[in-house]
C-alpha cells in the first residue's frame, strides 16, 4: 500500500530540506504519492471533494511541512479546516473515513533540537507543540503514529546534515 505524502512549503524553490525529501520520495513512485499543496492550489482555492477522494484512497498519510510560528504554514491548516468536515471526518451518524488510517507528521525546524528540548531555551518539546494535531488526527479516530523533525537547519545548511536526514526520513513513513 502506497503512502500519501501531503507537502506544504509556501516557497518550495527556496527550500532545502523540504525540497531534499520530495526529491527523495520521487524516486520511488510506487511507494509514495506526492502531493504539493502549493502546487496544485496556487491560488489556495482547494477542491474538497478531490482531497477527500484522495485521502479515501490511502491508509497512510504523511504531512510534511517547514515548522512556521509553532505550526505548520497556513494553507496545511486550510486544508484541515476545509477537508476534515463534519459527515465525512467525524459525526455521529456518518463520517470518520480518515478512522483507522495510519498518520504521521514530518517537519524541519530552524531551531535546534537541544533548544526545543524541556531544559533548552524553548523549554518545550515538538511534542507539546503539535499536540493541536495529535488531537485532530485522535478526534477523527486515526492511528496517529507521531512525528519525524530534522531540527537545526538555520545552524546547519551543509549538504552533508541534510542528507543525513533523508534515509532517517524515509525510515519514519516505512516504519509506521
Ligand atoms: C515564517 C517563518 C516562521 C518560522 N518559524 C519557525 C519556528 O517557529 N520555529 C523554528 O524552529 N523555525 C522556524 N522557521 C524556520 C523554518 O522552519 C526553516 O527555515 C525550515 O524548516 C527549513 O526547511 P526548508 O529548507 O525546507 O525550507 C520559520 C521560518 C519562517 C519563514
């Protein structure tokens, strides 16, 4: 069974880890499916009906996305907001199509791993920070399996600390 990759980078040809993976992940089409938010909804105008075929269709989602503000960047949350709709995501009647299927989240963050540790100088941990998500993915009954971060990018640019992460990256969605 495939996974969905759901990728939200507002300045992709800018990137260079989100743009690593993706690259990564394109080299195995019969794995992972790509899918680039900003790509196919340039205008931010997102087709629901689409993403919910979509998301039907898979039982593993990953969203990967560059940690913005202590979240994900605006159009992942538009998606969520526009996507997990009442009826189709949860109710009481009808819904929970996304129960069950197995969801994780990958991020790059500027910051290094030691700061968002409870003794660093953000004091809390990427785990606290995306709790908002772990308890959408919960409300909606899916298996939510954590989280992958390649931190430190703002301190580490080499290719070397990059490609480091790739196969640890790939390791995450296969492991789940
Ligand atoms: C608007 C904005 C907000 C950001 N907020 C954070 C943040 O809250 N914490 C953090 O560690 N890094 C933050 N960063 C740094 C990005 O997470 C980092 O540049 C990105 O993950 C690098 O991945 P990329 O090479 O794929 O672009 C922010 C960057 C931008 C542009």
């Amino acid at each position: 069974m495939k996974t969905l990759v759901i990728v939200t980078h507002p300045t992709m040809k800018d990137s260079l880890v989100n743009k690593r993976w993706v690259e990564e992940l394109a080299k195995y089409p019969e794995k992972y499916t790509i899918h680039e938010l900003h790509k196919v909804y340039s205008d931010e105008k997102i087709d629901v009906a689409k993403e919910q075929k979509l998301v039907e269709s898979y039982d593993k989602i990953i969203f990967q996305f560059p940690f913005y503000w202590y979240s994900s960047p605006p159009l992942l949350k538009k998606w969520i907001d526009e996507v997990f709709l009442h009826g189709w995501a949860y109710g009481s009647k009808s819904g929970h199509k996304v129960a069950g299927k197995k969801i994780g989240l990958a991020i790059t963050a500027g910051g290094d791993e030691e700061g968002y540790s409870e003794s660093g100088s953000e004091q809390h941990t990427m785990t606290e920070y995306t709790r908002p998500f772990k308890r959408t993915f919960d409300f909606i009954k899916a298996d939510y399996k954590g989280l992958f971060v390649q931190y430190g990018i703002e301190y580490n640019t080499s290719e070397e600390f990059i490609e480091e992460g790739v196969p640890k990256y790939l390791e995450f969605i296969d492991n789940i």
